[in-house]
C-alpha cells in the first residue's frame, strides 16, 4: 500500500514539474533511485525524447535510468545510453557518479558476455568506492561483485564481497537489503557443504525475513528447507520448499523438490522438476538436470526425447565452452587487486618520504628562526617585566574601581528597592526615576539581563525586574497600575516568551530570579 501510495506522488510530481528545471528534477529522482528504483523509471520515461537537456543532465538521466533498470531486477544489452554518461563523468564528474556509472556499464558488459571487461570495470568502480560513503550504492556493488564471484566458484571472495554488502546493507537499516545478503551467504555455504553456516545465517535472517516478499522470501524459506533436510526433516522441508515455489519459484527450490522426490520414488514428479531446471540460468543446474532427465527417458524408453535433450545438452556444453574462462576471471581480480596494493604502497611510500624531507626542512627553518628569536625575547624580556608590573597595577585599580562600583550600585540598588516596597505598600504608582534607576542598576550588575529583556517593552521589562528584586504580584499591581491577575498572566505569558518554556506564573519568578546567577 505505502508502494503504491509513494508512486502515485512520484507520477503527481511528474504532472506538476512542468516549471521546474531539468537539474531539480533529476535530483529528485536520484534522491530515491536506491529505495525505489521503480518509481525513477516511471518518472524519467516521460523525459526519454527531451531534446532540451544539456550534457550533465542527459549523462545524469543515463545513469538514473539504468540504475533504476538494473535495480528493479531488469537487463539490457543496450550500452549506448550509458555511455554517453560514462564519457562524461570520466571527465567532469565526481568519484560517486563514476563508480555507479561504470558498476552499471560493467553490469551490461556482463551480459554482453564481454565478461573479462565487464569485471575490470568492477574492480575500478570498486576501486573509486573507497573513497566514498554511500552505503545504499556500495550494498548493491558488493553484491554484484558477490554474484560474479559467485558464478565462476570462486567462493572466498564471493563470501567476502557479500559480507561486505552485508555491511552496507545494515547501515541502511534496509531490512530486504539484509535479508536478501543473508540469504547469499547462507546459499553459498550450503553449496560448499557447510551446513552449520548456511544455519546461522539462515537464522540471523529470521527477524527481518517477515518483512520481505517476493524472491526475498522464496529465497530464505529455500534456505530453511535446506537446513532441515540437512537434519533429515524431510516432509517439513517439503513444506517449505512448496511454500516458497507458490510464492516466487527458483532453481534451487526445483532442484531441493526434485531431489525430496526422488528420496520418495515419485520419479514422474522430479521429471516435472528437471523439465524446468534445464533452463536454468546455472550451466553447473542446467547439465545436471538435463543428465537426469535424459537417463529418466532412457529408463521410459523414449529415444526420441533422449535424442532431442542430448542435442540440447551438447548445445549447452558448447555454449558453455565459448563463454570466458573461470580461472582467467578470477586471475584477473587477484592481478587487479595486487595492482592496486602496490600503487598504495608506492603512494604510501613517496608520501612518507615527501614528509620526512618537508620534516627535515622545517626542523631547520625552525631552529634558525628559534635561535634568532630566542635572541629577541631575551632583548624584550625586561620590557615585557616592567610592562607587566604596569599592567598589574592598573588591573588591581579597575579592580578596586569595579568593586567600589559594584558596592555603590548595591546600595543604590537596596535604596531604590525599598523606596519602590515603600510605594507600594502606601498604594502609589512607581515614579519613572526610581524604575529607571532600578533598570539602569540591574543591568549594570547584570549585562545578560539586559540582552534577555531587550525584545519586552517598558511595562513587561518593569514587571521582570520587580520580579527578580521579590516584589509581590499585589505590590507590583500597584506599582504599575494593574490588577494582580493581569500581572500573573504576565508573567505566564513572559515565560514562554523569554525562556521557551510552559508552567504557571512562579516558574516564571524562579527563571527570572535564577538568570545569570
């Protein structure tokens, strides 16, 4: 429902940005292409033929573009709208825009089947990556990287990278993001027959997996089904595996269910199983489950489908055979990755030694400098003493000065309070020049208070002072020509005003008294 609800305000803002510049637009867009790469395509595919973006705009759509397709689980082979954004942030852009853009251009390599291009571009967007922090982005590049790994057997790093996503996931806090790592490092410790790991973290994906849907959740309740067959649980694996086929079907689902089948003997329902997994995007699933389904036909006496699935098997094996090799790719990241430590180093070493050299001129700079100056304090010492004795002196003459100010303004201060308490209680009205006096008296004592009061006028400054010098509300009625209820009010009132806080009149009476002492 929130999906739908979000989308809806994606398309109202499409309808409503006729005014808006290309740049604002784009950039809403990229402020939710990670968390909702749907909605980006839906908002740039009424932009597709715009002929008014200029260069950044239109390398920028680019990326967003492809970004969103890949993200919401979709491909192409079509390289020429990320091009254009990778030619132009090789030479303007910033490391993030780089790094997405070559991660996206490598994704299409991929499946382009340029695959040893496609992994270098990887590894240099993987490279640019550590100089960033955008964990939504670095989730996504690590578990690409970990599904490469991951296609030609190379497990430790395939685990390595996911962890890593994993990581970036959990900063996220996005709950699909971490459920669906977990459920890859679960899967690729199953495959190298770990059954303890595929366990674990199986379970650390079991408080956000309710959380998930689709795939998501197919994926996990394959990897608890995995985990009681290994426990020898089998019909409550079978629960699961049917569970998770209903909800969003997979290979390794199929191939579990295939392999429960025929534990049972019913071999006509793992046929129906291989029958599918022939397709499998897996070379290792897909000849696997064509050997079984060929042998099933033999023992059915069907030489015509046997003929027809061994052609098919021998296509794959030769598919197969043209595709790169698994051994190169791997090679190739651990030349990279060698490479790329020995620039580090090197840089790492001229660094150390500009500083040692930058060091060493420095130290001679300063102990030159320090012996010249040295000379020179010795030369102002005296003059520095004497004026020192001077201004000592003339600090202890203010200080004097101040403390006589301060006791006269005291007892100015305890007169002009007792003439005020005077008038009060004889029901006068405060003169202007005991009020002034009394202002001029408490601000001097306390310049803080001045600064407080200066937004209140002359009657509200009155009833704070009055206040602060312990006059009652009755006294300061009289004083100022008011009830005693308007005057709580007031000072209700002027402790929202001045402190930003709600209470009744004698929270006021304590904030006012307690200012600045």
């Amino acid at each position: 429902m929130i999906s739908i609800a979000f989308l809806i305000l994606s398309l109202f803002i499409v309808g409503c940005s006729s005014e808006r510049s290309h740049n604002e637009f784009l950039t809403s867009a990229e402020q939710i292409v990670f968390e909702h790469p749907d909605s980006v395509m839906w908002m740039l595919t009424p932009h597709w033929n715009d002929t008014t973006m200029n260069t950044a705009d239109q390398a920028l759509f680019g990326l967003l573009y492809t970004e969103a397709l890949h993200r919401s689980g979709l491909s192409t082979e079509a390289d020429s709208l990320i091009l254009i954004s990778r030619k132009y942030y090789e030479h303007n852009g910033d490391k993030e825009h780089l790094a997405r853009t070559l991660l996206h251009h490598a994704i299409i390599l991929y499946k382009q089947q340029q695959t040893h291009e496609a992994v270098l571009t990887m590894k240099q967007a993987e490279h640019l990556a550590e100089g960033i922090d955008v964990p939504g982005f670095e989730w996504y590049l690590y578990s690409v990287l970990g599904d490469v790994n991951d296609n030609v057997g190379n497990y430790t790093q395939t685990l390595r990278y996911y962890r890593q996503a994993l990581a970036a996931a959990k900063q996220c806090q996005n709950d699909d993001w971490t459920v669906r790592t977990l459920n890859n490092i679960a899967m690729t410790f199953d495959l190298l027959g770990q059954t303890d790991s595929l366990k674990y973290y199986t379970e650390m994906a079991k408080p956000y997996a309710p959380k998930t849907s689709g795939e998501v959740r197919a994926t996990y309740l394959v990897n608890k089904a995995s985990c009681l067959l290994g426990l020898g649980k089998r019909e409550e694996a079978k629960k699961y595996l049917m569970d998770a086929q209903s909800i969003s079907p997979t290979d390794r689902g199929s191939k579990l269910l295939a392999d429960i089948y025929v534990k049972e003997g019913d071999i006509e329902a793992a046929a129906q199983q291989w029958y599918q997994l022939i397709y499998s995007s897996s070379p290792d699933v897909s000849i696997q489950s064509y050997r079984l389904l060929i042998d099933y036909l033999n023992r059915k006496g069907d030489t015509a489908g046997v003929a027809l699935y061994s052609q098919r098997l021998n296509d794959v094996y030769h598919g197969l055979y043209k595709r790169s090799d698994a051994a190169g790719i791997i090679d190739m990241q651990v030349q990279y990755d060698e490479q790329q430590k020995e620039r580090r180093q090197y840089r790492t070493t001229i660094a150390l030694l500009s500083a040692i050299l930058l060091l060493i001129i420095v130290s001679i700079i300063l102990i030159r400098y320090s012996r010249r100056r040295i000379d020179q304090l010795n030369a102002r010492f005296v003059e520095s003493q004497q004026k020192y004795d001077l201004t000592r002196s003339e600090l202890t003459k203010l200080r004097h000065q101040k403390e006589r100010e301060m006791r006269e303004n005291s007892q100015q201060l305890k007169i002009v309070v007792a003439r005020l308490h005077s008038a009060a209680n004889k029901g006068r009205v405060a003169e202007d020049a005991d009020i002034n006096t009394l202002a001029q008296i408490s601000y001097a004592l306390s310049p803080d208070l001045q600064v407080l009061l200066s937004v209140l006028n002359t009657r509200e400054q009155t009833v704070c002072l009055l206040t602060r010098h312990n006059f009652l509300p009755t006294e300061i009625a009289t004083l100022t020509i008011s009830t005693p209820q308007s005057i709580t009010n007031t000072r209700v009132r002027l402790l929202k005003k001045l402190f930003g806080e709600t209470g009744g009149a004698k929270d006021f009476d304590a904030a006012i008294k307690g200012f600045g002492k």
